[in-house]
C-alpha cells in the first residue's frame, strides 16, 4: 500500500498533476473521433468503406510526412509551444469534418483537406509531447510518470468511446466530431502555466533544421533495439489500421448492430489499457522490451482473428481488452526505455524517427481496406490481417538487442542529478 501511495504522490509534484490533467481531456476529446468518424462517413450519401479509408489515409500521410520536421521544431522550440499550435490545429480539422458530415457532404477532396489539418496537427504534437515529459518528471520516476499519465488517457478513452457511440447513435457523427473539436479548442484555451524543472531538451544553437534531422537520424540508426521494433511497428500498424479503423467499423455495421455495439469494443481495448497501467507501474523486468512484445504478439492477433471468424460479439469484446492491456504495457516500456536511453537533447528527433517508422505504413493499409473488402470481403480480410500482425511482433524477437536490453543506470537512474530549470514555460498538454 505504501508503496502504491508513493507513486500516486507523484501527482502532487510540481507541474505533474496539471500535466495529468491536460493529456486526460485532450485524449477525452481524442477518443470521440474514431467512432464519429467511421460511422459518420459510412452515413453519408454515397459514404462507403473506400471512402473512410482515403479519409483516414489524408489524415495519417501528412502525419507520417511532418513528423521529422515536428520533431526538430520541438528540439528546437520551446515544446509547448509546438504543442498548443497542435492542438489548435485539430480543433480546426474536426470542427470542419463535423459540419462537412453534418451538412451531407460526401465530397472526397472537401473531407481529406479537413483530415489533412489533423495530420499536420498530430505529427508537430506527438514528439514535443514525448520530450516535455522528462521536463516535468524526474529522471528517476519516469516510469512510473508515464504510467500514470496512460492511466489518465486510458479512463479518458473508456469515457469517450463510450459517449462517442451513444452520441453517435444518437445524434450522428458530426455531434461526436464537434465534440473532439471542442475538447482540443479547450486544452489549447485553457492552457496551464508550468514550471519545467528539468533541463533535458536544451541545446547549441545548430545550423538549421536538416542537421538537426540527420543528427536525429544518426542517434536513430545506432541503435538495433530501436530500429527493428519501429520496423517491426510499421507492419504491425499497417496491418491493424487496415482492421481497426475500417475493416472492424464495416462488420461491426454489417453484422454487429452498428457503432454503439463497435464503441464497446473499443471501450474494451481501454479497459485493458487501465488494468495495464498498474502492471506497469509496478512491474521491473529486467529485460523491459522482450517480455512485452511477447504479450504484444499473443494478445494483439486475438479480436480480429475472432472478428474475422464471425464470433459474437461479447467474444471479441472479451478480446479486446488483453489487447489493450498489451499496447499500454508495451508502449510505458517503450516509452521510458527511449527517455532513458537516448540523449535528452536529441530525444524529441529522434521520438519523431520513431513515429514516423511506426506509422509510415498505415496510410497503406488504410487505402487497401477499402479495396480488400469489396474483393474478398472484410471477414478474410481481418482474419489476415490478425495472422500477419502475430508473424511480425514474432520476427521482432530474432533480434538479439531486443531480448537482451537493460537501462542504463548510469545515464538515467536514480543516482543521476537533474540539473534544475529556473525560467518558467508556458506549458499545453497534447497527446
């Protein structure tokens, strides 16, 4: 007991808390969107799968695109500052996509202008997020800081799954998507003052922003354990876009009674995610990579195989939640292993390297989905793609860094001495 008081005073910390709160509403308004959008789409006049799947492929080509350059902007920036344009940049998206679908406009280049916004929004957030947080938390609680801001982001995303399928039910899409634009236009709005106290971001002044990407990409590639699970990331992303956010919405409408019933299998996926985060919390394994992507292999397959075999629906909700429970224990120790491996003033280039290969080829499976289901059916279809996602996590395995890495105390650890910050930031939390 005491020792799950001492990691809940992390929140009493200064700034920790206010960070805490900021990423939990934005991912509150985040987890609206997914549900609001496939089915909305899917609503329109003329709205089909093919058309969800360019949609969502605007949205993530430009998030893959801009990541390199978000990730030299906040190595460069003040980070929140890169954050809050994020944010204010989503707002803008989903508040266009909602009054598109709210107005029956089913026109293609009108919807991935909106979705492009997104994109461009995530791809500057994403890796200023990542370096802000050793800003706020000490080096030798990162672990269990990152554990603790998912626990927030998970309930987040059990809320909003929930109420963006009833809303969605009820109301349409465009009522749920208002609603993510709302939530983004408050956490940029309500912007809380923070006082960094750790300086792990600053730099010399370097030439420009293209050496800073290839100083980035140099820390990137010198790490096997670092490259060959982003390799491994970017098909396993491509194989659960294409099941996850088309093929899954298009049964669930066909076969499993539409968004509200889809909702609760992502709200499934979120439980898992909380359970995860006390396991995260608390676990220290002395290999932090091998036995998560072990988990990650045998859950993640699990509720598309069962989709894809036409199971009922309270299987692959029953599914779904070890499959979220594997992506948060995996993604806090892979998230702090990056923190605690590689150099502070690089670490938000090269988080950006890691986006970028994780997600490079989710567009790809996004844009075939459309096109695998009119030929096969989406059944097969998302039997496959769970098939594939196990044979890849397994090929991850053969790389010898990946079984054997342990952290670097000497870098990170509890011994290491933060040098403390004095100016204070203005500070806006995204996801």
């Amino acid at each position: 007991m005491n020792s799950w008081r001492k990691d809940l005073s992390l929140l009493r910390e200064p700034g920790v808390g206010l960070l805490f709160a900021g990423r939990t509403l934005n991912t509150l308004g985040m987890s609206f969107a997914p549900v609001a959008l496939s089915f909305g789409i899917l609503g329109l006049p003329g709205g089909s799968a093919s058309l969800l799947s360019i949609v969502l492929a605007a949205e993530s080509i430009p998030l893959v695109l801009f990541l390199l350059v978000g990730g030299a902007l906040a190595d460069r920036l003040p980070r929140q500052r890169v954050i809050m344009a994020s944010q204010v940049l989503a707002s803008v998206s989903y508040t266009a996509l909602a009054s598109l679908i709210a107005l029956g406009v089913a026109n293609a280049y009108a919807l991935c202008a909106a979705a492009v916004l997104s994109g461009v929004g995530a791809a500057m957030g994403f890796p200023a997020f990542t370096g802000l947080i050793p800003q706020i938390v000490a080096p030798d609680r990162l672990q269990t800081g990152n554990a603790l801001l998912s626990f927030g982001a998970a309930v987040a995303r059990i809320a909003g799954v929930v109420a963006g399928g009833v809303v969605t039910a009820v109301i349409g899409g465009a009522g749920g998507l208002g609603v993510s634009a709302l939530m983004y236009a408050l956490t940029a709005a309500t912007a809380v003052r923070l006082h960094p106290r750790y300086n792990t971001g600053a730099r010399d002044v370097v030439p420009g922003l293209v050496s800073d990407m290839k100083g980035g990409w140099r820390e990137f590639v010198s790490r096997e354990w670092l490259w060959v699970v982003v390799a491994a990331w970017s098909l396993l992303n491509m194989c659960f876009n294409a099941a996850h956010a088309v093929l899954g919405p298009v049964i669930a409408k066909e076969r499993l009674g539409g968004a509200e019933p889809w909702s609760w299998v992502l709200a499934a996926e979120s439980v898992g995610e909380v359970i995860a985060v006390f396991v995260a919390m608390r676990w220290r394994p002395r290999h932090p990579l091998l036995k998560p992507l072990i988990i990650t292999m045998i859950a993640m397959p699990a509720p598309f195989t069962m989709l894809g075999l036409s199971a009922p629906l309270w299987a692959i909700i029953v599914a779904s939640a070890p499959m979220g429970l594997a992506f948060m224990v995996f993604d806090v120790m892979w998230t702090t292993t990056m923190q605690r491996e590689v150099p502070p003033e690089a670490l938000s280039r090269v988080s950006s390297f890691d986006a970028m290969g994780s997600f490079m080829l989710g567009p790809v499976g996004l844009l075939i989905a459309g096109p695998l289901a009119a030929h096969v059916g989406a059944a097969p279809a998302t039997f496959g793609c769970g098939v594939l996602m196990f044979l890849i996590a397994g090929v991850a395995l053969f790389s010898r860094d990946v079984r054997t890495l342990e952290w670097s105390e000497a870098t990170s650890g509890p011994d290491r001495t933060p040098e403390l910050v004095s100016t204070p930031v203005e500070v806006t939390v995204s996801a």
